[in-house]
C-alpha cells in the first residue's frame, strides 16, 4: 500500500495496517494501552467497583468473585501471581461494549459508545438497551433486532388468524370420535394437536401393487399370503374453509413482509444519517493503471474536482503476499510472547531460542490430562493446520520460516490495483462521480469520447464507485481475478452440497434408531450449529474484496445447508402418508420435535458457550502471567450472516409446513423472542 505523505495519510495506513490484525486471529481490542497502562486503569476501576453503589458487574463476574475463593477453582491465590479479579475487570471494561455517561444527553437520546478502557461508562444492558442505542454496533445489527421483533409480532398474529385452523383439525370433526387426544398423549406429543395429524389410517388391499412401485410413497405391508397393502388415510379432507384461513395468513405475511421491506429501508436511512462515514466523502478506482503508483500524481488529478482539494489517496499494490506474510509473523510473534517468561527480548533470535527451548522442555514434563491428550490426538493437529493452537516451538518455527520469505517478497516491484481517494469534502466526491462515471456500453467498449480530455488518466478511461467503508475492505484480496473468483466459490458450494448429502444420511440414520425421532432432531441441531464453523474455514479458499461479499458467501452457504436440512430432507426420507401419520418418526412429529430441539437446545448450546466458558473458567484461573490470564477474555464472536440464516431458516420451516401444522406459527414466534434474548447476550459480549 502506498499513501501520500502527509499526516492524514499516516493515519490512514496505521488504519490499514490495524485493519490487517484480525486475519487470523480474534483480535481483542486494547485500547492503544501497553500493558502497564491497563494494569493501572483496571486498579483504579476496581477501587471504583469496590468504594461504588452504582457501578454494575455482570452476574458471572459476581459468581466468580465467591468461586475464586477456593483452590479448585483458582488454585493460584497469592499476591505473586496473576490476578483473576483483575482479569475479569479487564472484560469488562476493555473486551465487553460500554457506552459513556453523560449526564446532558437529553432523555430518550442514544448514547456514544466508549472506547476501550475509558472512563465514567455503563454497560449496555441485555434487555433495557432500546434498539435505537444499538447504531454504533452497526447498521446490521440494529436492522437485525427490529426485524426479530417485527417477525415475532407478525408470526403471532399469522397464528392468531390460523386458529380456526387449529380448531378444526383438532376437533372430532376431522378425524374422528376422541380425535387426537387418543394418541397425543405425551407432553411432547400434546404441542401437535391442532395439526393435520390423521389418527384414523388403515392397510388396505392392493393386488396390483408392488413395493417397487409405492414403496418410498406409501406404507407398505403385507398379509400372509403375500397380498400387498397400503395405508390409507381416512379423515375428513381439508375443506373450503381452510384452504381460505390458509390463503389468508398467506396474504398477511406477504403483505407484512412488504411493509417490513419498506420499514427496513426507512430505518437503514435514519442509522446512515446519524452517522458520516469516509465513503461519503471517497471513491475508488477499479482499474489503476499498473504503473501509476505515485499518490501524488493521483492527488494533483483529483484535485481538479474540488476547490478544497484531496485529503488521502490509498493506493493498493498485487502485495499481497508480502502483506500477509507480513501480517502471519506478527501474529506468531505476538502468539509466542504468551508462551515465554514477561521481558523476553523476542527481536534478539539467540535469547529467544534458549527462551523456546527452555519453556519447551518444561511443557513436555508437565503433567497432561486424558482431556489434553485426547485433544492432541484428534483435534489440535486440524486445528494447526491453519495456524491455531500452535505450541511455543512451532511459533519459532513459523516466524524463522517467514523472515527470509519476507525478506525476498521485499526486493519485487508491484503495481497499483486499486486506489482510493477521499476529498476534503462531500462536494468533491459528486463532482468526481458525476464527471466519470461510464454507462456498461462506454465502459465496456472503452469509449474516451464518453468524457472530457481531463477525466482521462494517462490514456486511461478510469472506471469508479463509491467505495464501501475502509475496514469493510479486504486488502489481500483485491488481487484475485474473476476466473479465480469463479472456480473458489464452485469448490466451495460444491462441498457445501457434500455436506448436506452427508448430513442427510446422518438424520437418517438417526431417524432409524431405537430412539428415533428425539435423536434425529438433535443430530440435526447440531449439524446447523456446527455448519457455520465449517463453512467459515471453507471461506479461507475464497477471495472477497470485500467483507460485505464474503458475509453474503458465508450466508448464502449457511442458509442452502440449514433450510434444506431443517426443511427439505425430512420429506426425502419419509413416504408420502407419513406427512401426516402419527407414528414418532412421521413428519410433523419430526416437525414439532426439530421446532422443540430450535427453541431449547440450540439457544441452550449458544448461551453455555463451551469454548469461551472453558476458557474463562478453567484456562484462565491457571495461567502463570496476567497477559496471558487476560488473553482467553476475549469475548464471543459474533456473526450478523450467521444470525440471519438462523431467522431466515425459522422463516422458510414455517411457510413450508404451515398448511400443515398451523400452530407453528405460534412455535416460530417463541422462537424469534428467544433469538432476540440470545442475540441481544451474544452482540453485548462479543
């Protein structure tokens, strides 16, 4: 990257070179703060915490603060060593979001997020934050809780209006004398009353039937003398009137849908004009020439379409190599301070190689748990592979092993791939955009007479855009060519269609055990749990020049894998009368269980939060420097695409088996409010 050379510019690389901390790694912010300085601040929040009334904790934080008195727990309770009290004041008041206190905001009015550390701040509240107070955590994230909250309320009343529905087919009227209640009997079972459940069903003769034939469509038996039978459904059909209480919530939710549309787009303008972003005031070239690497000569070409001039020109080379390798050996190098002695000197390669060796040997004769073992063994070496849960030696390794690869990437000549310029005012940029922007024809046909003389760049005819914002774009991956592009992403769906496949096998396979259903809805839970892991590691082979297109990979992904395996697969592995038969392992059965397993277990998974718990709870008490007990607070991710495939799954399970099970409504709207409380605890501790 080249920026010109004036201080604004400065800061704009530090932003880049800031930008390039989080590629492979979860970044925990620090504030800027060396670690004395955190050491400090924590001290004074802690005598604040102690001497105040008013300042909140967290409920976990008080747990801890009784559980630390005993040595199962915190085995290293002494004066020398790390402190847990100060690890979990560093979580809250540099990992978890806070916003300032200010006694002139004016009631009502949202507050400023603080930054890391700062002073006079509240924690955000789990349910007493409203959703006008969630803009400085992005546009996204405030759409995507006005959302859950529209959709729980528009589900309710779809239900509310599918009651007759319910009613009906709840009744004796269509399926007999004593109905459902025959059969339904079980807690779990009693939630499917009101569907189109058919307890009246009986075999009856087919002579000219054959199981090849109907096999996977009907139940298929026989009589002792080898007479085929099929099962044949004898309630009353659905009439007039429920097919009209069913177009009815269907046009409800159309219509709702529609105005959700438009309030959403009304709600996206009134975040955006509450806050000024540098791509309001920027545009990018998408087609530099090569050699046209002077940010001066772009600045005094710019500068033509605003009287106040240019403020920053960014110009991105083909370094992306040099970049990353770059970006790898200081995360190994800050990966390796956490496995040595405070005070390593690390720039000097013969103390730090005794420092390995040394911490090497004492790890190797420490004492290892089965858990640890059976980690190693299965696991760690998946996990290593790309480049997580390295030891102390292959962290040296790695860092030896990029030096003179950095070294040789710094001897060769790049060019420009991109360049981006922001103007000193908002004018600036509309005039630049108004003056070369090319329709698709003069683009493609690289007509100059389309403009003027001066918009054309060294005989170039320079294709622009608004830019999306600065830490949106991926800076490695601005490089890659379309046919790369295209043959990535064809690998990757194409696994992603190996995993569903898989994960159908599995849920049959489950479905067939003695425990059947109950067991197939949590095999299926887990796989949508599990997914976006996998996929996420399947996006390290795509290239995405910005992070706005990976997140729509990564959700396009997530959401084929969970709807067709929450939706589409049931009916492929179930025969036709079993869409509403009332055997454990028939769709609606497996329909309500699968809706039990997405309302109690998934949140339940999410909200334990394994890993970090883990982390927090066990790693943390036993580390031997406070960096390091620092360092495993870090906070849960959290994955807006990842979210939304979750609520559009939801969605698309209820419109498929509403006609048959009406009162899933009523289910999907639980499960919108449990995903706005998990939501609303994940996006505050992340």
């Amino acid at each position: 990257m080249k920026d010109e050379k004036d201080k604004p510019k400065l800061r704009n690389r530090k932003k880049l070179q800031n930008e390039k901390s989080h590629i492979s790694q979860r970044f925990v912010s620090r504030g800027g703060l060396s670690d004395d300085e955190i050491k400090e601040r924590m001290s004074q929040y802690r005598h604040a915490e102690d001497t105040s009334t008013v300042m909140h904790k967290t409920l976990t934080r008080r747990l801890v603060s009784k559980l630390r008195n005993y040595a199962w727990y915190y085995p290293q309770q002494s004066e020398d060593n790390p402190s847990l009290k100060d690890a979990w004041c560093y979580y809250e008041h540099m990992t978890l979001p806070r916003y300032r206190e200010d006694e002139t905001r004016v009631a009502g009015q949202a507050p400023e997020r603080a930054l890391p550390g700062e002073s006079n701040t509240e924690l955000y509240g789990v349910w007493s934050t409203p959703t006008h107070w969630l803009k400085d955590f992005g546009i996204g994230v405030g759409l995507y809780f006005t959302t859950l909250k529209l959709m729980a309320v528009i589900f309710f009343l779809a239900g509310c209006i599918s009651i007759p529905n319910i009613m009906f087919y709840a009744s004796d009227e269509y399926s007999g004398p004593g109905g459902q209640d025959s059969v339904l009997q079980s807690p779990v079972m009693s939630l499917a009353r009101g569907t189109m459940i058919c307890t009246k069903r009986e075999f009856v003769a087919c002579p000219t039937c054959t199981e090849s034939q109907l096999g996977n469509v009907f139940d298929f038996a026989k009589t002792p003398d080898n007479t085929p039978l099929v099962l044949r459904t004898l309630c009353e059909g659905a009439e007039l009137t429920q097919g009209m209480v069913n177009w009815a919530s269907f046009i409800f939710m159309v219509i709702a849908f529609a105005l959700i549309a438009l309030y959403q787009s009304q709600i996206e303008i009134r975040f955006n004009e509450d806050q000024v972003t540098v791509t309001d005031y920027s545009i990018v070239v998408e087609n530099p020439p090569p050699d046209a690497t002077d940010p001066d000569v772009w600045r005094d070409f710019f500068e033509q379409f605003s009287e106040k001039g240019v403020t920053v020109v960014t110009i991105a080379l083909n370094n992306e190599a040099l970049v990353r390798s770059l970006a790898f050996r200081r995360h190994f190098r800050n990966n390796l301070r956490y496995h040595l002695p405070p005070g390593t000197d690390i720039d000097n390669n013969e103390i730090l190689k005794k420092a390995v060796e040394k911490a090497t040997e004492a790890r190797k004769q420490k004492k290892k748990t089965c858990f640890g073992l059976l980690c190693n063994c299965t696991l760690l070496p998946i996990l290593r592979i790309f480049g997580l849960f390295l030891k102390e030696d292959q962290l040296y390794e790695r860092v030896q092993k990029l030096t003179p690869q950095i070294q040789e990437l710094q001897t060769k000549k790049y060019s420009a791939t991109k360049v981006f310029v922001t103007f000193e005012t908002e004018a600036g940029q509309r005039n630049a955009l108004t003056a070369l922007t090319l329709s698709k024809w003069d683009s493609w046909s690289n007509n100059k007479n389309s403009v003027g003389p001066s918009s054309i760049f060294q005989d170039t005819l320079l294709k622009i855009q608004e830019p999306t914002e600065p830490d949106a774009v991926r800076w490695l991956d601005l490089s890659a060519t379309t046919k790369a592009k295209i043959i990535q992403r064809i690998i990757t769906l194409a696994i992603t269609i190996g995993l569903v496949i898989a994960s159908g096998f599995s849920i049959n396979a489950a479905r067939n055990s003695s425990l059947g259903v109950t067991l197939s809805s949590i095999v299926l839970t887990l796989f949508n749990l599990i997914i976006p892991f996998i996929v996420k590691l399947l996006l390290l082979i795509e290239k995405h020049t910005t992070e706005g297109g990976r997140q729509a990979s990564l959700y396009y992904k997530i959401a084929l894998f969970r709807w067709v395996n929450t939706a589409i697969i049931p009916i492929f592995i179930s025969s036709f009368t079993s869409w509403i038969g009332n055997d454990s392992r028939d769709i609606i059965i497996t329909i309500n269980s699968v809706l039990l397993s997405e309302l109690l277990l998934s949140p339940t998974l999410r909200l334990l939060d394994i890993i970090t718990t883990y982390r927090k709870h066990y790693l943390a008490p036993r580390e031997k420097t406070q960096r390091n007990m620092n360092s495993h607070f870090n906070g849960t991710h959290y994955n807006l695409a990842e979210r939304y495939t979750d609520l559009t799954k939801v969605i698309f399970l209820c419109f498929f088996y509403s006609p048959l099970f009406p009162s899933i409504y009523f289910y999907c709207t639980a499960i919108f409010i449990q995903q706005v409380s998990e939501s609303r605890n994940g996006s505050k501790n992340k």
